[in-house]
C-alpha cells in the first residue's frame, strides 16, 4: 500500500506490484494451508467417530454415528474403507446402521455386500450341522450317542432387517436373487439361531411385494411366492399371499383356494383378499362357503370379495343428511387382531408444558420436545401391510381420498376414510365420525355409501410408501365426537375468534361461515377449511377463509384447489391427527375404551 502511494516513477510502480503480487500469494499459500488443515480435521474426526462405534458404551455409539450423519455423504467412502477393517464383529453392524441411516442411495453396494456376507457365515453354519447329521447316520445306532456342538455365528437381526427393508423400499433389484436364496434357505432343525432366522425369512418374502407392482412382475419371484404358499411357517404364507394380490396374479388360483380352509383365520382373510382382487370367479363356490362363516371378521372378507368377483355397483344416498343415518346397533372392532395387538401408539396427551420431555411426530420421524401433544386416535397393527380393515357400525361414507406427502420426508394420511355414525342415548341422538388413516388403494366403499358394521373397507397399506402416506405399516383409527358437518347455528373458536356457521352444504364438506370479529356491515360468507401441516421440527393447524358471497360453486372450486392443491381438495375442517394440547383433549374419544365398552 505505501509503495502504491509513493512517488510517480515508474520504478516506483514495478515495485508496488510486485509487493501486492507477494501479499496476494502469501494469503493464496495461507489460505490452501488451512484449508488442508480444516479438511486433515475433518477427516481425522470422521475417521475418529467411525472408530467410536466400536465402542462397548452405547451413548458412544449413538452419539458418533448421529456425528457422521450429519456430516452426510462425504462419510461414505470412510465406512466402506472401515467396512473391510472392523475392529470387532459389532463394528461392522453399527457401519451398516450408520450407512443405513444417510438415506443415500450410493450405500447400496455396501449394503448388499452386508447381507452376502452375513448369508455365507449362516451357510457355513449350516454346512456344519449337516456335517454332524451325517457323522451321527454313520454311526447308526450310537449316532444319539454322539454328541459335537457347533457355535453359531454372531449376527444382527434386527440389521439385516433393516437392511433388507431398505434396499427393497428403493426397489434394489440386484439384491433379488440374494432374497430369493435367503428364503428357499429353510433354518436346519438343530440350529440355535432358528428364530432370528426365521423372522428374516419371513421379512424377505414380505418384502418382495415391493417389487411385484409393475405390468411385468419378475416370474421368479411370482413362482417363489406360489410356492410358498404350501409353506410350514404362516406367516411366510401370509406375505405369500400379499405379495400375490399386489401383483395382481392372474394365474392358476387353487393354491389360493386350497388356503380358504386354513386353521389359520389371519391366512384366510389374506387368501380372500388376494382372491377379491384378481376377480377369480373359479373361486365363487368356496368364497361362499366363507359367507356364513362364525368368524364375523372372515364373514365379512368373504363377502366383499364376492362384492369384488361380480362387480356389484355400490348403493349411494349422496343426499342422506345426519339425522336420516340409520341407528348403529353395536359396534365391532375395525381390525381382526385388534385386541390381540401388542405394539400400539395409544389415545392420549403425551407430556405436558412443564418440561417434561416427550416424543412427537416431526417430519418424517419424532423427535423429543418439551410441548404437550396429544394423539387423537388409536395406532395399531403395526406390520401388518394388507390387513382388513372393517366399519366399527352402521352409517355413512363421508369422505374417501388419498392425502400424499410432499416428499419421502414428510408422512401424510395416504388413503383415508371417514364414516358418520348415529346414535341413540337416554340423553338424545348422538353422532360420532369415525376416521380409519393409511390405507392401501384397494378401497371397497366410495363416498355416501350406506355401509353395516363390520364391513370390509378396506387394508392397512404398505408401509413406507405413497399410498399409506409414507408411514410404517398401520392403521390410524380416529373418533371423532359429533356429526361430520356442523350445524346452521353452531358457534366455534378458532385462534381466538368466534365464528359462527350460518350455512353448511350438506353432504358438502366445505363450510360457510360468518366472522363475528369484523363489523356488522363487513361480515359476509366465508368458505372456511382447515388442514394439517407437517413441517420439520413443529406440527400446525392452520385455517384460512375466503368470502365466497355470489360465487358460483365452481369459483369456490378453483379457490380450494388454487391454495391447497388437488390432494387437500378433499380435507374436511374436523380431520387431525395430531394437535398441542396443555389441559386434555376435547372433541375425540380413546377409539379403544370405546370400543371396549360397546360405544358407550
């Protein structure tokens, strides 16, 4: 700078720019070094929490591989590399955890070469055995004598579960001739690890449905599941079936009839649907057998089924008001095994505001938060993609739509169905709306459908994908205490503000009301509807109104679908599933003391 400033000799001037030219370079010298420096860091803490999950403590290993996922993809190469040097047998499991949990498909080959090797050592195992077996037959009848014991190797189901679900949710093709030998590898009958290998076995063949969806389904593995169906494990054939119906399998049924007399009730319901789906008419006489079942549950299945086979038109009452519904006479539970259902997300607030940590639904997951939530219906089922899903009473189909989320971050309802219920009580008439979220595309019923209790209307949908709303497998049972519309007159706060309705378009789910905040002379119509968010990090209910005096029903059309798109078209202002609430929830019922108590 002060060469730069000095005299006007062009000697001067040479000299001010070489000086500026080595400035430049020594900060250019400078900069590159720290940037090696910060990238030496980097790598050496990378490298340092890929050692940690090694470690015996587990918060050393949660804490290290939370680390490397946030620092995301540029750990990839470093876990490979890892990968081949573990530095114990539980290294490499929680290297394949921590891969597992970037969600990048580039982990792919590393995943698979997991399960290649996880299978050879349960191969060499099984080689083992068969080799005491035969040593045992040549020494006849002393071979019960004989006594040798095998260790089995040391691996992680839960892993290679977790695993396997991965590469099929991103429909990994180069890993199906390796889920194919996975499942026709039957545990040897002396195995230690017979259950650990079983439950993989039966995760791999509930997992092909994944790739069955398409106009031409691999023929290896519509012949795998076909021949499953004759296998020793139900639950194998359960997933059997499932994996038939999603394929839309138009062969030869009678390996699926031959299953309608299966002791088994859960493979029965399964076959039905399968049978429903492929419109098998061979089949009639058998499924009518099934109409008279003393199981209520198969009853049902049977019947949809048949409905499904002869394409019978649904009966519609598009104009039933509320207080035309007939009177429920009972009610029933919505799932088979709802009673027996061990793992659920129950009714209920979950913590409150006083710092008491508690976990609630964040995008895609949960995370810990210190506000209250509350969960307005009954999760259950979890795992079990396919399952019937049936009307809990008498009443009416309000709504049937598909709400998908934005991305495979996020979760949504996915196919969801809402039907209006009628009570009568010593107190008066009673309605109450039950809500069934997360449904597979295989809906029986449509809108303003008159439908009995019991009756099928549906299945829980696949897990993870669009059709249930990106959620794992289960069912969302919601009730909802009164009527699916509310009535001229009712009165209503939102944020605040009362609101009062002044017209409500019966069986229209969109409601006019009038906004008391404003002036006499300003209050108008407003079409008011209300949808759920879900965004990262909070959960909100927002609400927004339009004047809608002197519009054409169209107009009110293009409004809806110009601000909330042609998925939320179909939100009706009651539907939530998730709301903060600090001093209890109001206007939903715990789905199960309910239905424990026969709707009382």
């Amino acid at each position: 700078r002060l060469a730069l400033r000095g005299g006007g000799g062009a000697g001067n001037d040479t000299f001010g720019h070489f000086v500026n030219s080595l400035i430049l370079g020594v900060f250019l010298v400078s900069l590159f070094q720290v940037s090696v420096i910060s990238e030496e860091a980097n790598e050496s803490r990378i490298k340092q929490h890929i050692k940690n999950l090694a470690s015996a403590s587990s918060n050393t290993v949660n804490q290290s591989a939370s680390a490397l996922v946030k620092i995301g993809k540029p750990v990839i190469p470093y876990l490979i590399d890892a990968y081949e040097k573990p530095l114990n047998v539980a290294h490499r499991h929680y290297i394949v955890y921590t891969a597992i949990s970037l969600e990048d498909p580039t982990v792919i080959p590393l995943l698979v070469r997991y399960l290649e090797d996880e299978n050879k050592k349960i191969d060499d195992y099984h080689n083992e055995l068969e080799k005491i077996d035969s040593k045992r037959s040549r020494l006849g009848v002393l071979g019960d004598l004989y006594q040798e014991n095998v260790r089995p190797p040391t691996i992680s189901t839960d892993t290679r579960i977790l695993t396997i679900e991965t590469l099929a949710k991103w429909r990994e093709t180069k890993v199906i001739p390796l889920f194919l030998k996975i499942i026709k590898t039957v545990p040897h009958q002396n195995s230690l690890i017979k259950p650990q290998e079983q439950k993989v076995r039966q995760q791999v063949v509930r997992m092909l449905s994944r790739y069955v969806e398409t106009p031409n389904p691999d023929p290896q593995i519509i012949a795998t599941l076909l021949e499953l169906l004759g296998d020793k494990d139900k639950e194998v054939v359960v997933w059997a079936l499932y994996g038939l119906n999603r394929a839309k399998y138009t062969g030869e049924p009678e390996g699926i009839i031959k299953l309608l007399t299966h002791t088994d009730k859960t493979v029965v319901e399964y076959g039905l649907s399968a049978l429903g789906n492929l419109k098998v008419s061979k089949a009639l006489e058998h499924i009518k057998k099934r109409v008279n079942d003393s199981n209520s549950f198969i009853k049902s299945s049977a019947q949809a089924t048949l409905r499904d086979i002869n394409a019978e038109p649904p009966v519609l009452s598009p104009t039933i008001l509320s207080q035309d519904i007939p009177v429920a006479k009972g009610f029933s539970y919505p799932t088979m095994n709802y009673m027996r259902n061990s793992s659920r997300k129950s009714f209920g607030v979950l913590g409150d505001s006083k710092g008491q940590s508690v976990i609630h639904p964040a995008g895609a997951g949960w995370e810990r938060s210190n506000i209250a939530v509350a969960h307005l219906g009954d999760d259950c089922g979890w795992g079990e993609d396919g399952a019937s899903v049936y009307a809990i009473a008498d009443g009416v189909v309000r709504l049937v739509c598909h709400l998908s989320p934005v991305s495979e971050k996020y979760q949504h309802w996915g196919w969801l169905v809402v039907v209006e219920h009628k009570m009568e009580e010593k107190t008066g008439t009673k309605y109450i709306c039950s809500l069934y979220g997360h449904l597979g595309s295989d809906i029986k019923v449509k809108k303003d459908e008159m439908v009995k209790k019991g009756q099928k209307l549906g299945t829980i949908g696949m897990g993870l994908s669009q059709e249930n709303g990106n959620s794992e497998a289960h069912l969302h049972l919601g009730i909802y205490e009164g009527s699916y519309h509310y009535s001229p007159g009712t009165k209503i706060s939102l944020d605040g503000v009362m609101i009062k309705v002044i017209e409500s378009k019966q069986p229209s789910v969109y409601v006019a009301i009038e906004d008391s905040s404003d002036s006499e002379e300003e209050q108008q119509k407003f079409l008011l509807f209300e949808y759920s968010t879900c965004r990262e990090g909070a959960i909100s209910f927002t609400y927004s109104k339009h004047p809608i005096s002197g519009l054409s029903d169209d107009e009110i059309t293009g409004i809806i679908k110009g601000n909330h798109g042609e998925n939320n078209l179909h939100y009706a202002r009651w539907i939530k599933e998730y709301g903060r609430k600090e001093e209890g929830i109001t206007g939903w019922l715990d789905p199960l003391k309910f239905l424990r108590s026969g709707g009382r």
